[in-house]
C-alpha cells in the first residue's frame, strides 16, 4: 500500500498491521505493564490485580478488558477465535477479530481445536480446551462481593481477611426465597481454597469446565481495570451448601439444529405463533456436530436455516 | 561517577515488540506451569555475567516503573547495560525492589528482604530473576499446586540447597510473598509463590 510506505518510509513491516501503530495496537510500555500484571494474576489465582488500563478504540462493555489482554498475548504463531455468547458470527465478535486480524496480522479461526487463544464474551466452548489455549474473558464486574458490599476498600478487606461468609448468605437467601440457589450465571467460585472470585458471566453451566482445566484462564475488566486469573489445573470449585449441592442447568430439549443434549442451549422464538426452538450456544459446536451428521428435529425447516449459517453473512 | 560505556553495536536485529511478544509468553507458559521449562534462545551482545535468557526477561517485563535491584557481585556493566536497554531505575535497596536480579544463585541474598506485598494488595510483590548453571526435569524436588497436573521433578544445579525451604516458607505466608524466575544461560523455569515444594 502506497499509504503505508508514505507514512512510514524505510520500514521493513514483517506484518501488516497499520502504519503509525505499534503491534499489537498497544505501545510496549503499555503491554509491559499489562504483562507484569497478568503474571502477578497467575501467581495468585482468583486475586484480581489493578491495572493501568487503557482507552481501547471501543466503548467500555464491549470487551476493552479481553481485548487488553488478547493485545499484550498475540504474536505471529497464534491462532485466533473470539466468540460473544459462543456465536463467532456476531457483531462484537466479528469486530475484535478483524481488529486483532489488523494490528497484529494474526491468523483467525472459528473452530476451538485450531485456537491458540480464545477471547470470550460469557461462554467457554463446548468442546474440551487443551494444554496450549489460553482462554480470554471480558469481564463487566470482576468483584464477586460488590453485590453485597459497595466499597471497594471494604471488598480489598474482606478478600485480605478472607471474610467470605457473607456469599454464603447471598445463595442462603436464594433459597429461602426460591426454594434453589437460583442463581444462573456469573455464579461464584472459589479458586485454588482461597480466593473467590467472580468467573465473569458465564451460565453456571460452564462452570464446572473451569475446575482442573488444562488451559489457562485469563479475565480481564477494561472499565474496572482489573486481571485475575486461573491457571491450568487449578481447583476452582462454586460454591454450594451440603444441602444444596451446586447443580448445572439441564433441558428437556435437544439442540433443534444438531441434536446435542449435553450443550448449553438458547431458546429461539421463530414466529408471531409461539412457535421456538433451542439451539446451541456455541456456534462451533453445533456447526461441527452437523458436518459429523447429527441432525436435530428442526434442521430440515427452511425458516431455520439462517440459524444454520447457511444464508449469507452480513459479516 | 564514571560514566559506564554501553555496547549498542548488537543491537537486535528482530522488531522489538515480537520479541518482547515471543519472551513474555514464554515467561507466561512458565508461570502457569511450574516445572515447565521454555528456551528463550541466545540472544547475544550482554555483559559478562549475565545470562542471554535474564537479560530478556528484563527486556520484556523491565522498564522504568519498574525498579530494579541487582545482586552486589554483578559488574557496573550489568547495572549500566540493563539501565539503558530497559531505561529502569536500578536501586539499592532490596526492599524497594519490584525485579531483583541475582547473578549467581550460589550466592543468594537474604531472600526474606524482598517486598512480598500487602494483604491486600498481594501483587505490589518483588519478582526474582536468579540465574543457576542448568535445569533438568524428572528428577529432584517435587512440585505441586495450581499450574501442576498432580505433580512434576524439578532439578536445578547452581542453586543454593536451602532455596527450596525459603519457597516453602514463602507458600507458608500467600497470598503474600515473591514469584521467582530461574535462568540458565538460555533456559527458563518459573516458580509463582502458589508452587508447592516437597523436598
């Protein structure tokens, strides 16, 4: 490009990220003092460290914190997937990844098994994570007791002290009121035996994938500037009375698309006649259990075929 | 004071930025899995003393917020090389210290002295690059804990015998204390202070 060479003139650009901008979007001083946080994050699982965060060229709450960290974490061998609420194809999704496919020319992808690293917006994917992925959230509200207490100075306290019995009560009051822990997503877990943290607002169902996960988990808060993380095999366990054991979510339907009955599903309205369906969240996993031949009840419908990604994509 | 000379003819030929990129997930990869070891290969043009795979962890974590502490037996070399490639502040006091650097784990400092943190803010700790003579995995002292699928040996030479009960007594205080880097000339081991030591 005639632009580039203009701006930029004797600059041999092994990529083919922006001219003016340094790779990766971030400046090294910036990813620097990211990176050291991210490291102190994993030195202490579930501890949330404040950060310096930046002005990403996106409002806040559509994923600054993810995309901090994906910035200080790609290079040229990675593969990259992003997903927003396990969809690859929708708007948020497909923005971080063309902004990250920009500033640092990384290699993207929509299939779990071939990313490297995974940005996520409230989902970890169906199929089983590896050794080499590294899990990226965007979190909204990393404190898991600012529900119950407001101050931030009180919260570094009770963190400090592990004063942690006022989340008991907030399940507690769940069931005096619901007769269940009727809490769904953003559920509370307790990392490593000490610290608790909030595991960004997945459902409750992927809980569970987080607990002696061979991946390593990185979760990051742009608007509240906070990094915490989980490191591979890491006990994370959510927390729960003997009475009421912690229980994932389960449907009496399968996936109308693919058939799938162990996958977390959304349900779908179709029509002004009540008519819905559920569906896999995940994109991937669906898509990939169709190329194998499992079909759901629903999968020969015309009118759903859109939801199979076989009408044209805006993205 | 003298002024100290600085080789700048080995400048590095790569872009800065994916090196620093390559480095830091090499230190991450070892961070997250204690007992993994990574080659961050040789890159040349450092003072003597100190090994190619130290002076790019300083590359890619050390700069001027980050103030550096260096173990008295290094040269002013050392000192003066790491100060103008990472432009951070290389200060006397242990305490202080957010990296401290320590030439010859034969040779430890007090390792106590080094800022754990604060209770509540348990990640204002010092990180500790020491540099040791080799790394072998399968046998030696064994590891456990977050990062570690069950456990994992862990054999380092040129280390002094009694590191491994200060790690002990620094799993004691978390979420307080130091995360240590050892460093052979191009090989790198991490130890966050969550590592279980059996020895």
């Amino acid at each position: 490009m005639t632009y580039q060479e203009d701006l930029m003139p004797g600059k041999s650009d092994a990529t083919d990220n922006d001219a003016g901008y340094n790779y990766g979007y971030l400046n090294e001083q910036t990813k620097r003092m990211i990176r050291r946080a991210i490291l102190k994050a994993v030195a202490i699982p579930g501890y949330q460290v404040p950060f310096a965060g930046r002005e990403m060229p996106m409002p806040y709450g559509w994923g600054t914190g993810g995309i901090q960290l994906s910035a200080c974490l790609l290079g040229p061998n990675d593969v990259f997937k992003v997903i927003d609420q396990g969809a690859d194809d929708t708007t948020n999704a497909v923005s971080i990844r063309k902004f990250f496919a920009r500033v640092t020319g990384v290699e993207t992808t929509e299939k779990t098994g071939e990313a490297t690293v995974i940005q996520t917006r409230h989902r970890i994917p169906e199929a089983p994570l590896q050794e080499d992925q590294i899990m990226v959230y965007q979190v909204p509200i990393p404190e898991p007791l600012r529900w119950v207490e407001p101050r931030e100075s009180e919260t570094r306290k009770m963190h400090a002290l592990e004063e942690y019995g006022v989340m008991h009560v907030q399940l507690y009051e769940d069931i005096a009121r619901h007769g269940r822990i009727a809490t769904n997503f953003m559920y509370p877990v307790k990392v490593d035996g000490r610290y608790i943290m909030c595991p960004s607002p997945i459902p409750k169902f992927d809980n569970p994938k987080l607990d002696m996960s061979p991946a390593l988990h990185l979760f990051g808060a742009g608007r509240e500037k906070r990094i915490y993380a989980v490191p591979p095999y890491t006990d994370v366990k959510s927390l729960d009375f003997e009475d009421h054991p912690f229980q994932v979510e389960s449907w009496d339907a399968c996936c109308g698309l693919c058939g799938a009955r162990d996958s977390y599903l959304d349900e779908v309205i179709l029509n002004d006649e009540g008519e819905r369906m559920f569906v896999c969240s995940d994109t991937d996993y669906c898509s990939s259990r169709r190329a194998q031949g499992n079909f759901g009840p629903m999968a020969g419908r015309e009118d759903v075929a859109e939801l199979m990604g076989e009408s044209p994509q805006t993205a | 004071m003298l002024e100290h000379r600085v080789d700048t003819t080995e400048q590095r030929a790569t872009d800065p930025a994916l090196d620093n990129q390559r480095i830091f997930r090499a230190i991450l990869l070892t961070m997250s899995r204690p007992g993994t070891v990574t080659t961050l290969g040789n890159l040349p043009g450092h003072p003597g003393g100190l090994h190619p795979a130290s002076a790019a962890v300083c590359m890619a974590l050390v700069d001027m917020d980050s103030p550096l502490w260096i173990s008295p037996d290094a040269s002013e070399d050392v000192a003066t090389h790491l100060k103008f490639y990472c432009g951070c502040p290389v200060i006397r006091k242990q305490e202080e210290c957010s990296f401290g650097l320590v030439l010859n784990g034969l040779d430890l400092p007090d390792l106590e002295r080094f800022n754990p943190g604060e209770a509540e803010y348990p990640d204002r700790s010092a990180t500790l690059i020491i540099q040791v003579a080799s790394i072998e995995v399968g046998h030696g002292v064994r590891l456990g804990g977050p990062g570690i699928n069950g456990q994992t040996l862990l054999n380092i030479t040129g280390l002094q015998a009694d590191f491994w009960e200060s790690m002990q007594q620094n799993r004691q205080r978390f979420p307080l204390g130091y995360d240590v880097i050892l460093t052979t000339e191009t090989e790198i081991v991490s130890l966050p202070r969550s590592v279980q030591v059996e020895i």
